[in-house]
C-alpha cells in the first residue's frame, strides 16, 4: 500500500515567519476517510515538525485505505490549538509571536498518489504592525515602544472546520519588534484606548479611536503613528494577510 505523506506550502506577505511556518514549530495533522468511503479505516492524528522552508516531518509512516480511496486531511498550528484559543499578551519574543499565529489548513479530499500532499495554511488571526514618524516639536522617537490595548485575546476555535468565534478577555499586547502582534478578530468600540506609545524620557500618548474598530481575521492592519510633543497623529492601512485603511487622533494625558 502507498503511504501518504504531506507538506505545507503558505500564501500572504513576503517574509517568514508570514510565508511560511517557522522553522520547529509543530503542527497537528489530522488524516481521516473520505465521506463515502465505508472501509473501516482509523486514520492518524499526528504532530509535524516544519522545517522553514515548506517542509513537514513526522518519522510515524502513514498509509491509505484498503479501500483504495484517497483520504481527508486537514491541519492547524499551533498542534496545541483548543476549543479556545488565546494569544501571548507578550509577543516580543520569536516563540510567543509563533505560538499566537493561527494558522488553518482546511478539510479536503485528497485523491491517493505517489507524491506528498500540500496543504495550504490560512492565518486565521489579525496581524497588528506600526511605524512611528517624528512630528511636531520633533520629540525623540529612540528607544520609544507601542503597546495595543484593550484587545481581546482569547477566541473559539473548531479545530475541525477552522471557524472562529466570539473574543473575549481584553489585555494589553506587547508586540515583537520584527513582527507586530497579533490579535483575534474583534471590534474595538469607540472611545476605547487602543495604542500606547511610550517614549524614552517617560513620556505616554494615547490612541483614543473616536469611530468603531473592527478588525478582521486574515488581515494586516498597518498604523502609521505621528508622535507629536502634544499628541499623535494615527493613520492605517491594511494588507494582505490584507490590507485596510483608518485615520484617527490621539491625545497626550
């Protein structure tokens, strides 16, 4: 009999950890029978290594069914992924940024043959990332750091169909400095705080949204912040994970 075997390929952005899954993070693979396929075949649920590069490796060899059907398979990261999933409130390091990206590879059939099988991930969450531009009264942007606030961290999770609902649990989220941070889907009301930014001599600003903030799973929410000495200047775009666009005021306290 042919055993099955699987790789991953990626869609969105242009860079790792974006493109692909990062290098010895796991990922749960889930192989099962085709609907209308009635020979008793038990399948696997098993954890695969990537390797950075498109790669999957589990040494437990795999095998269809006698029926001589293909199989389903479908898949997720992180392998520990639950009926609830939340987010690290700390992103800053590598594998607190990975362990938050949800990714899912959806339910399909796949017709049996020789070659490895690949599945193609979808980021399930929202990609928050930002850029400080200098403005009135030229303050000193060294060393300053930006914080999300208020944000739900915690949503459902159906490991077999991928859907997501209902965030919960606001906290604040402390980016990486490569990557941004990731949030779950959510609306943000208004006159909630939103982003922080903190400058090296002490100084806070606010990002107080004066309009509803809805952020969608599979998007990257781009925010330009001017740091102004009396308060910021915020403006946004998304991009695919995908792009989208908002322009708002903050306010120094």
């Amino acid at each position: 009999s042919s055993g099955v075997t699987v790789q991953q390929t990626r869609t969105n952005s242009t860079n790792v950890p974006d493109t692909q899954i990062a290098a010895d993070e796991f990922v749960k693979v889930v192989v099962t029978q085709q609907s209308g396929d009635s020979h008793n075949y038990a399948g696997y649920t098993l954890d695969f290594k990537a390797d950075g590069n498109g790669g999957l490796s589990n040494p437990t060899s795999m095998y269809y069914p006698a029926s001589g059907m293909g199989v389903n398979i479908y898949a997720y990261h992180p392998n520990d992924a639950a009926d609830s999933f939340s987010v690290q409130e700390n992103q800053s390091a590598d594998e607190d940024y990975y362990k938050s990206d949800l990714l899912y590879s959806k339910a399909k059939d796949y017709a049996r043959q020789k070659e490895a099988h690949s599945l193609t991930f979808v980021h399930k969450l929202c990609k928050m990332t930002y850029r400080l531009v200098q403005g009135a009264g030229t303050p000193d942007l060294t060393g300053a750091t930006v914080k999300w606030l208020n944000v739900a961290k915690t949503i459902g999770f159906d490991t077999a169909t991928g859907e997501v609902t209902t965030p919960t649990d606001a906290v604040t989220i402390t980016p990486h400095a490569t990557h941004g941070a990731i949030i779950v889907p959510q609306t943000v009301s208004s006159g909630i705080k939103l982003l922080q930014v903190t400058l090296a001599n002490g100084g806070v600003l606010y990002y107080t949204p004066d309009t509803e903030q809805v952020f969608a799973g599979g998007n990257k929410y781009n925010y330009e912040i001017t740091v102004n000495l009396s308060g910021l200047t915020v403006k946004s775009t998304i991009a695919e994970w995908l792009p989208v666009g908002k322009t708002g005021v903050a306010e120094m306290e």
